[in-house]
C-alpha cells in the first residue's frame, strides 16, 4: 500500500506551492493530479496578479480595497496578512523564474483593475497564471516528490476524525488505489462545471471540495458565485479584465458606453459583480444586441498595444469568436467564473476535520468574501497554498500512523463499482448537462426565492436520479464513462449547497443579487453562511465576519 506524510491534492498553483512548502519543511510528499500539471485551470488565468509596489500605492489601499470588494463580508484579519504577503510572493516567483512584464524604467509594469484604488496588478501580458504555473513547475520539479498524475480523486479516508489518506482511481490503469496519510492538502481548484455557461475548464468540478464535505469539513458561502462580466458570446472564453485596465470600453447596442450609469467614477473599472449586474441589465432592457450581448472596444487602442499586451485574447478572438479586436468589437456577456465559498479554513489551511488543509480556489479563508477582486486569485493560491503546505507538514511531523487494510479499500469503492454492474439506469452525461442548465436558469446573476425553490427541488430531484447512475463502459483503462459519473456526483453535492445557501440569504450582497431582497442587509446578514453536510442535504449554521480596522459602508465606485 502507497503511504506519504503529506499528500496534495491538485497541481495548479496552490497544489504546486503546497507541495513545494512541505518538500522544503523536510517532509516526504506525493502529488495527485486528474491532469497534467501545466494543463491546472491555474493556466487559464490571463489579467495578472496584485501587490502594492507601485510608489503611489500602499498595503492598507490594497487591504482596503479588497474590504470593499468583499462587500465587507470578508474577514479581514485575513486581508491583512494577504496583502502583507503579497510584494514578498510576487518577488518570489519572479526569482523562480517568471517573466513578468516590464515598464520604461525596468520596474514591474502594472494595469489597472476593477475595484483598486491604484495600478496594483502586475502582468505577464495576458498570460499571466501560464508565466506563473511554468516557474513553479520548473521549480518544484528541482526537488523529489511523487507525482500522480492522471488519477481521479473518489474520497478521504477519515477515522475517528482524524484523516487517515484518500481513495482514487487511476485513469491509466483502470484501477482503484487508497494511499495512506498524514496529512492531506485540498487543491483542487473551482467548481464552476457546475453551470453550463461557465469561463472555467472542463476538469473544474470540484472532486477535492466535494469529498472534504462528506466527510465532514465544513464548507464556507457557497452561494457566492462570481461572474465574469466579459467572456465571448458563444463560447464562453474568458475576456480577461485586462482588456478593461487596458482601457477597454463597454458600449450597447445604442452605442452607449453604459457604465456611465452604473459606475460613474470608474467606468468599465468596478467590481466584477457591478459590471456584470450592468451588462445583464442593458441587455433585459433591451438595449442589448439581438443575441443577448453587448460590445467590448479596443480598437482605439491600436494595433501595437493591442497584439503586444492581449495576445491570448486576439487568437481566442480570430479563432473562436471570428472577430478582429483590432478592428472590430468583441460580443460579450457575462459567464461564471469564480467561486468565493469553498472549504472553511484560517489563514494556515487547516479545516475542522484534523489532518486535513486546503488552499487556492477549493477553499474560502474567507479573504473575497461576497465578491472577488481580479488580480487577487493568482496571489490567493501561491500565499495561502504555501501556508497549507507548511502547516500540513507541521502536523505530519507529529501525526500518528494509523494502518488502512484492503477492507478500507473495498468498503470505500463498493458503492461504485455497482455503477458497472446495473443493466439499466441514468447517463451521467445526461445528469451533468441538466445540472447546469438548472444552475444557469435558477442560480444565476439575479435571483428570487421562486427561482431557488425551484433550482432545490431539481437539484434534489437529480440527486434522486444519481442514486441510479450507470456506467456502460466497461473497460479499464482511461474509462472516460467512469471518470465522468465520479464528477457528476461531486457536482451534484456541491451545487445543492450553492442553490441552498442562496435561497437563506435574504438579502443582496456582492455577487448575490436578490430581486426580491435588492437591498445588503448589514443587521441579519453580516455573517459566513457554513454548510455541513446531513442526511437530508445541507445543514446551514452561521458565523461571525472578523472586524479590524474597517466598519462596513455602502460600496460605491
């Protein structure tokens, strides 16, 4: 049987800079990843990553900005250290290797990004979170560690509180293994699969959050569900904010740059939540395309600026979009991008089941709150990744060795192998797709108690259904069929708490955007939404928002 005292979960950016922390505290280390690390979702990320080193910034703008951000519901003692951390990170990895754009003067060249109060995120064109991703692997891939790669997470074993290791399955082989423990570190990135229209990749369907959940860990709002204002029409290709900070423009179909309205101060430059509220608004109005979109402009920004700085953005453009960004607007609307809640842990990973820590997007400190500024996502992985690894290995140093059996192993994956053995039953494709179309319909950037009543009863109706799943495929090795029903049913876990979590919360803050609540509601509602996992779905508890310096006011840009 494999064993390792520190086992990470994920090879993104926060699996990768967890990895590289317990390695460096002198601890053995094993990486499991359902893909090629330089293929993480950390990847796609494009506009940049935040630190306050510009001579007219500072740490307490950044904090501060960041508080609002958050529509206040962010804790922010946590901000605090975050933005401390973040000039040190920055530095770091550009000592790893990553080649981060540059100004006239040979300083870090900075863009502007919605919701800062200055030019904080540093950019490697816009490819940001590749130049980050490529480094770190070439650092990482200095030390001795075991990678896992290709291998599907399918659950945490868990004695008396206590984890002991994971079950998961190994796509090459067709085999199911459970590797033993000391310490387990939960990167696994976003969920965003769980709607249809959605900026994140196909893998992101949230296997680490959802198998931390039955077992007990205790996850963080969840019905707070970023979405990015600007992804291409049909496809759903993200649009980074970089191309706003660029200096972008959004106009509607009457040739309105709108955001005049929504934004008066700011413009295209407001937090994401306000951006997207003011898109989906010009369109219901009707002063969108036919189509349901609206225009984003660069081309008064020139050919040179353009192609030097958005490179990504003009192939997805010409490519997927048949568009010229040079020349012609770019449709847009918004898409689902970014999941602030996630597993409930401080500011050093560790969760309330012992032995087990999380980082990056698949955890919720809570530093974002209700609402997530661009440029901190890429910081927020390679800060709170490190203090993962470095605490997990602090517990792993003195954890006791509990030995698992085959019987573990057989109990475990007993359920699952009956998929294979039944003659009839639901398509997990079939599942997965109604799913998101539930989610985009009834969860999406406004909402209403009839729409997540709703969103409930379907959601728990194709759980129902799930019970019945059936796997066809009965080959071994990379059985897509398989892979795919073990993702359905993490999906299926994970957007029952989104959909639940949303319905409780009578109010409107961030990017949960009550029609029937449109009002924040600081008396009742400035507290963390905490889900804990019960027979009958989801149990909701609350807990208080940390205080510092900052007393919560209207949030205006």
């Amino acid at each position: 049987m494999r064993k390792h005292d520190v086992v990470v979960v994920g090879a993104g950016l926060a699996g990768q800079r967890a990895a590289l922390a317990a390695i460096d505290a002198g601890r053995e280390v094993a990486v499991f990843s359902k893909l090629h690390p330089l293929r993480s979702h950390s990847g796609a990320a494009q506009g940049g990553i935040n630190a306050a080193v510009g001579k007219e910034d500072s740490v307490d703008t950044h904090i501060y900005d960041t508080v609002k951000g958050s529509d206040y519901l962010g804790d922010q003692d946590a901000i605090e250290f975050f933005c401390r951390e973040a000039g040190p990170t920055v530095v770091e990895m550009e000592h790893f290797g990553t080649i981060f754009n540059r100004s006239a003067d040979g300083s870090l060249a900075r863009r502007p990004f919605g919701g800062a109060g200055f030019p904080r995120t540093i950019y490697a064109a816009d490819r940001t979170g590749l130049a980050l991703l490529q480094a770190l692997w070439e650092r990482l891939g200095t030390e001795e560690f075991t990678l896992y790669e290709e291998w599907d997470l399918t659950s945490l074993v868990v004695r008396e509180g206590t984890v002991r290791g994971i079950v998961a399955f190994d796509r090459r082989k067709g085999e199911f293994a459970l590797i033993e423990a000391k310490a387990v570190v939960m990167a696994t990135g976003p969920f965003g699969r769980v709607y249809g229209r959605t900026t994140n990749a196909h893998s992101c369907t949230g296997d680490g959050v959802a198998a931390a959940y039955a077992v007990g860990a205790a996850l963080k709002d969840m019905e707070f569900v970023q979405f990015h204002p600007t992804a291409l029409l049909e496809s759903g290709i993200l649009i980074t904010e970089g191309a706003r900070g660029e200096g972008g423009l959004l106009k509607n179909a009457l040739g309105e740059r709108f955001m005049s309205k929504y934004a008066p101060h700011v413009f295209e430059l407001a937090s994401r939540d306000v951006v997207s509220r003011a898109i989906v608004t010009e369109i219901l109005e009707g002063r969108g395309f036919p189509g349901g979109y609206v225009h984003l402009e660069l081309m008064h920004l020139g050919k040179e600026r353009i192609e030097s700085r958005l490179q990504e953005i003009c192939d997805f453009a010409r490519h997927f979009a048949g568009v010229d960004p040079v020349t012609q607007p770019l449709p847009i609307s918004p898409a689902q991008h970014y999941m602030m809640g996630g597993i409930g842990t401080d500011i050093h990973g560790a969760t309330n089941v012992r032995g087990l820590f999380a980082a990056g997007e698949a955890a919720c400190v809570s530093i974002h709150g209700s609402n997530r500024l661009g440029g901190n996502s890429l910081l927020e992985t390679l800060v709170f990744g490190k203090e993962a690894g470095i605490a997990a290995a602090a517990y792993a140093a003195h954890a006791s060795v509990s030995s698992l059996t085959e019987d573990d192993l057989a109990t475990a994956i007993a359920p699952i192998r009956a998929w294979s053995h039944r003659t009839d039953g639901e398509d997990p494709s079939v599942l997965r797709s109604e799913m998101q179309r539930v989610m985009d319909q009834y969860v999406g950037i406004y909402r209403t108690e009839a729409d997540l009543l709703e969103g409930v009863r379907r959601i728990r109706e194709l759980k129902k259904r799930f019970a019945r799943i059936r796997v066809v495929d009965q080959s071994l090795v990379y059985n897509v069929n398989l892979s795919d029903a073990l993702e359905v049913g993490h999906m299926l876990e994970l957007a029952e708490v989104i959909v639940v979590g949303a319905y409780a919360r009578t109010e409107s803050r961030g990017a949960h955007s009550r029609r029937d609540y449109p009002t924040r509601d600081d008396a009742h509602w400035m507290k963390h939404t905490i889900a804990h996992r019960g027979a009958d779905g989801p149990q909701l508890s609350y807990a208080p928002v940390a205080f510092t310096r900052w007393e919560p006011k209207e949030r205006v840009y």
